[in-house]
C-alpha cells in the first residue's frame, strides 16, 4: 500500500473553492461581511458590500 497515489488533485480543488463566490450574488461586487449585534444581544450577518451598492437588506433577501 505504499505505491497509492490520490486521484484527486488537490491543488486543483484548492484553486476551484477559491475562485467560487467571490462576488456577491445581490450587489455584483466583492462579497464583505460583518457581524453586527442587534438588540439585546442578537447577532446577525449583514453585507456591507450590499449596504455600500446601496441595496436594502429587505431587498436583498428577495
């Protein structure tokens, strides 16, 4: 079992998870997130790449 070799070329797969989703699917630019804490503790996950387009975040989920 020492001769095994792995099918899969990994440098390969490393390039492709790269390149995937690197621009925001609302806005059309480079994704950016943060983050933020609303009220009483809550966090939640906001694009500021969507809020900097000036898209709504109501709009953007639609």
């Amino acid at each position: 079992m020492a001769g095994k070799v792995s099918k899969t070329n990994v440098a390969a797969r490393k390039e492709q998870r790269d390149n995937v989703n690197r621009t925001c699917r609302y806005c059309g630019q480079e994704i950016e997130v943060a983050l933020m804490v609303v009220g009483r503790g809550k966090t939640r996950m906001v694009r500021l790449c969507c809020q900097k387009a000036g898209i709504a975040q109501g709009d953007a989920a639609t």
